[in-house]
C-alpha cells in the first residue's frame, strides 16, 4: 500500500483514540523510529514529546511473535496510535473487517479489557 491508499483505509476502516468517528484529526503515517524521533511520511522526523501512551510486551517468547517482533524492529517498535498510523496496524485492520459483519467496519486497537470495555460503552 502506498501512503495515499494507507491513509485512505485508516480513515475508512480504523478509530484512533481520542478521535471523533465522525469527524477525526488527521493521522499520520509512521515509516519508521529512532532514539527519540518518529520519521512521517512526507514530512520527515518529529520528535515524540509523548514518550508514547504506553508500552505493552506481547506474550513471553512466542516463536511466532518475536519473529514478528524481529521484522517489525528494524522499522520501529513501538509509536501512540493518537493521530498516527503504521502499515501493520492497517493490515491487521483490513484483516479484521473482512472477516466481520458489514455492520462491523470500524477497528478500535486497545491495549487492556478495561479500555476494551469503555470504549464498547
């Protein structure tokens, strides 16, 4: 996908946190990370004043995962998801949504049940 189609989909299909579903910010594609910055594409390296909004390990030494995890680093590790959005994320997404209902479009990534929870209230 180039960033055009990505950031088409996104809008379409995903909800960002702290985002409106009606009428979202715009978000931004991340291409890459490094020390403190985050590289956009099409507007180069910003600095993540945010540290990000968490930091979650995702199940312990599973071949699958770190295997992932190994392709994934070499890019980034891990950026927010308020106001940006990355290749994978999307992907999953559009994995998500196909296999859903035609009442389920939207995605809304979260990292605990609790957030899973309000965000279904």
């Amino acid at each position: 996908m180039n960033t055009e189609e990505l950031l088409s989909y996104d809008a379409a299909h995903v909800w960002h946190p702290y985002a409106s579903t009606k009428n979202p910010a715009p978000v931004y594609e991340v291409v890459g990370a490094e020390g403190v910055r985050i590289d956009l594409a099409g507007y180069g390296k910003v600095v993540d004043g945010m540290s990000s909004w968490w930091s979650v390990a995702y199940g312990y030494n599973n071949p699958r995962i770190n295997a992932a995890v190994r392709a994934q680093i070499d890019a980034f590790s891990h950026v927010m998801f308020g106001g940006l959005t990355h290749e994978p994320a999307v992907r999953l997404a559009k994995r998500l949504v196909d296999m859903t209902p035609e009442n389920l479009q939207k995605v809304f990534f979260c990292d605990s049940g609790s957030v899973s929870v309000e965000v279904a209230m």
